[in-house]
C-alpha cells in the first residue's frame, strides 16, 4: 500500500506541474496580443485610422510565439537535465 500512495503523490505532483506549464504558456501567449490589440485600438481611435489595430494585433501574436517557444526551450532543457540526474 506505502508504494500505491507514493505513486499517487508522484502523479498528482506531475499534474500540477503540466497545469501549471499550460497556465504560464497561456499566459505568456495571450498578454503581449492583448496588449498589442489594445494599443492598436487606442492609436486607431486617437488618430482616426484603422490599420494600427491589425499590425499591432500581429506584432502582440508574433512577440507571443516567440515567447512561448523561449518558454518551452527552457523547461524542456531543464526537464532534460533532471532526467539525467
């Protein structure tokens, strides 16, 4: 029984790490798009033109991937380096 409750912890531990990667990818993707899109907005509407909104939107999305990919990079080479030890 002592090993069934180990592994328990161990895949509960394991679960709240995957949410927890899930969350900061989610989060580092949707904040510079958000904010991207609403500085193109607020420009669009000052100014009165309406391509801003659109490149800025794009630029948000591309500094999101970049991001993510920077993000991944580093956990899985971390990962990689714990499953060595």
């Amino acid at each position: 029984m002592r090993v069934s409750e180990e592994k328990k912890r161990k895949d509960r531990k394991q679960a709240a790490q995957l949410l927890t990667m899930i969350s900061q990818f989610a989060i580092t993707m949707l904040v510079p798009i958000f904010l991207c899109f609403f500085a193109g907005l607020f420009i669009d509407r000052h100014f009165g033109t309406s391509i801003w909104t659109i490149i800025l939107f794009f630029v948000g999305a591309l500094a999101g991937f970049t991001n993510v990919y920077r993000l991944a990079k580093k956990y899985f080479k971390n990962s990689d380096e714990e499953r060595l030890d």
